[in-house]
C-alpha cells in the first residue's frame, strides 16, 4: 500500500534511472530528474527525443520497464487518483454541446478540493467565454480551455505539452501571465516547448533531453555558457579554412559562401589569433543564444562533421 506524503516532504517529480523501449528504441534511457515542489519547469528536446514518452510516464499513462517513476513521493497514478495533478495535453477533441463553464464544471466535480469555477476560467483569462460552447471555438480559445480544465482540481503539480502551439503572439503573452499567476501560488509547474525564449522567459530551470537523457540542467543563462559559447563570425576574402578548428577556444567552424562562423568557447583568445594570422575582416562576436546552446547540446557526431565541411 502506499502511504501519502506532504506536498513539500518529497521531491514533486522524481525518476530514477527510468527506461522505457518500443521495440529497438529506448524513448526513454535511465532518466534521472528531479523538480521540487514550487519550482516551474521547462522541458526542451528534438522531437523523438523522448519528451512525450517522459510525459507519459509521469502522468501514470504508461510504466517504465526499468526504473521508477514518482509524484510527491507516490505512484503516479496515485497522485492523480488523488487530484494532485493537472494536465493540459495536444491530444482531444472539443466535447459537443456543453458549455465551457459547464465542462470546467464537471472536471472540478471530479477533484477531491477543486478550484472554484469562476477562478479557474479567471486565471486561464477566460471569464468571456463561460456561456459558449466549446465545439464553437477557435483554436486558440479551445487551447485556453484546456488550460482552465488543467487547472480546474486545483491540482499541486500543472503538465503542459506544447500549450501555446494553437496561440497567437497576444495569446501566448496572456497565456504566460496565468501560467505564472498560478505557480506564484507555490504549485509546481512542468512545461514542454518548441519556443525557446517561452522557456527562457518563464522557468526557473531549463531542462533538456536527447535520446531518452538528461543532457543539460539549468537556467537559461547556465545552459548559453555550457552548450553555446560565443560566435565569432569574419570573411575568409580568400582564405582557407583547414587550419580554423585549431584556433584557441574553437568549439565548431562552419562556412558559408566567403564567411566563416566559429563557435568558441574563449572568443577572446579565438580573436587575437585571428589578429595574428591578419584574418579579421568583417569581424562580429556575439553571445551565444539559447538556440545555439540547444543546437551544441543536441548535435549528433555527424550534425557537427556537417558544419565542418559546410
């Protein structure tokens, strides 16, 4: 039997070493993660790199093979069972005839302490659509009610999968502000995205996966430093390239047409001995953005052999 913990006794995420397999893939290889109660969470990865199949697990529809799984210190099913969990997934199909205010209202029937109705269309910034049916929404407004829905057991632990795919930029911008308005509350929240700057701008942790592992953990600003570097970028105006993964601090070169961008991880050094060599024409260092972290964190050997025949 398993005995409940306090919200704040256990980690409210925990796998460890978890594994899942399809045949001759590992969607998940030994997953380690843990997210503490109150903390928000962003979870970033290639697709095929074992985010849905992490999600899964941890919302109890499915059971690693090896490893484990908990929420709050109990069985994922048992967290959900007993209304500690919320959940905004891609997948479903508007429920015909009911009003909005009437299906949040039956979700929140079905938690042991659910938020009120008029709370949870507040915070998800829907008050307005109360009386409409949900089969007569757009896109964006059916995402928002899946939000509310999510929210609607007032639920310890949210999971979003992709929540602003359908929205637009307006949207999404009052998305976020819920989001946040929610986990001021103290809930934990765990956000899976395509948009990088929506995970810069609203985790506290950035957490990235590429086949089925943790391969980075941090802030945005941890993860620019361990992954991206810096780009140095100049005009070759007729020289070659062969000696320019030798230089100091360069991590990777890649070319195109007559301009060379180095990615270094000391662009200081990498400069002066492009200054000695008389190779500075044209010359831009920047820091690295999130989107260069992400691509050095999951590149393949061959992405990398790639940039240096570019």
């Amino acid at each position: 039997m398993t005995t409940r913990t306090s919200d704040t006794a256990s980690p409210a995420v925990r796998f460890t070493g978890a594994v899942r397999t399809f045949g001759d893939v590992r969607a998940v290889d030994g997953l380690d993660l843990e997210i503490a109660p109150g903390e928000t969470v962003a979870l970033l990865g290639r697709n095929g790199a074992g985010k849905s199949t992490a999600i899964a697990l941890l919302l109890g529809l499915d059971e690693p093979q090896e490893g484990g799984v908990e929420l709050f210190g109990t069985a994922p099913g048992d967290a959900v069972r007993q209304g500690r969990v919320g959940a905004m997934l891609q997948e479903g199909r508007a429920v015909p005839w009911v009003t909005v205010a009437e299906l949040v209202g039956f979700v929140a029937g079905r938690y042991p302490a659910p938020m009120d109705v008029t709370e949870a269309l507040r915070l998800a910034g829907i008050e307005e659509l109360a009386g409409r049916r949900v089969d007569k929404l757009s896109g964006g407004q059916t995402q928002r009610v899946r939000f509310a829905v999510a929210l609607a057991g007032n639920p310890a632990l949210i999971v979003l999968d992709e929540p602003t795919a359908a929205l637009d930029v307006e949207a999404r911008h009052a998305f976020w502000a819920s989001m946040r308005a929610y986990a001021r509350r103290g809930h934990t929240v765990l956000f899976s995205t395509h948009y990088l700057e929506e995970a810069d701008a609203n985790a506290d942790r950035i957490v990235v996966i590429d086949h089925g592992r943790v391969v980075a953990d941090g802030s945005g600003d941890e993860l620019r430093r361990a992954g991206g570097g810096s780009s140095v970028s100049f005009d070759l105006a007729g020289r070659g390239t062969q000696d320019l993964a030798l230089l100091p601090g360069v991590l990777s070169v890649e070319v195109r047409g007559d301009r060379a961008r180095l990615r270094s991880a000391d662009p200081d050094a990498t400069v002066m001995a492009l200054a000695a060599l008389d190779a500075v024409r044209n010359l831009e260092v920047r820091a690295a953005s999130l989107d260069d972290a992400f691509m050095a964190l999951t590149a393949t050997p061959e992405d990398l052999d790639h940039l240096e025949r570019v």
